[in-house]
C-alpha cells in the first residue's frame, strides 16, 4: 500500500491534466469544467458556462470526462460534478 500513497500527487496531476486538455473542448461550446478534488478515487469537478443546465451535460461528463480519466488515470474509479 504504501506505493497508492507516493502514487496520490501523481494520480491527482494526471487527472489535472487530462481535464486541461478536455477543457478546450468544453469551451468551444460556451462551457468548460473545474478539477476540485479528488477522494476514495472519485474526480469531483464542477461545470461552467453553457454546461450548466445543459441536457448533453451528463452525457459529457459521464461518456467523455468519466470515460476518458477512467481509461488513463489508474485509480480514478469514478467522476461526479458538484454544484
């Protein structure tokens, strides 16, 4: 275990710049989305913009950010947007 606690900073600056490099995407279309933490494996990350309220936006989180840091980022288990 004690390899998960070196790996946590690691970890967290992986899923931050995976979300930097999703970002532009987001902001193309008026939105964009935040990193704010992460715990037990799930990314917190809070959305902006045209994606507040949007009916795509749990599409996006889920089958695009979610999708994307589950694929790359050993660890994450999960994202969910806070509000």
């Amino acid at each position: 275990m004690p390899k998960q606690k070196n790996s946590g900073n690691e970890t967290e600056i992986k899923v931050k710049t995976l979300i930097n490099k999703i970002r532009p995407y987001l902001q193309r279309d008026g939105g964009d989305v935040e990193y704010v933490r992460m715990e037990n494996g799930i990314v917190y990350v809070k959305l902006h913009g045209a994606c507040v309220g949007c009916a795509s936006a749990d599409f996006t989180l889920k089958e695009g950010i979610e999708a994307i840091l589950l694929e790359e980022v050993p660890g994450v288990i999960g994202v969910e947007k806070i509000d």
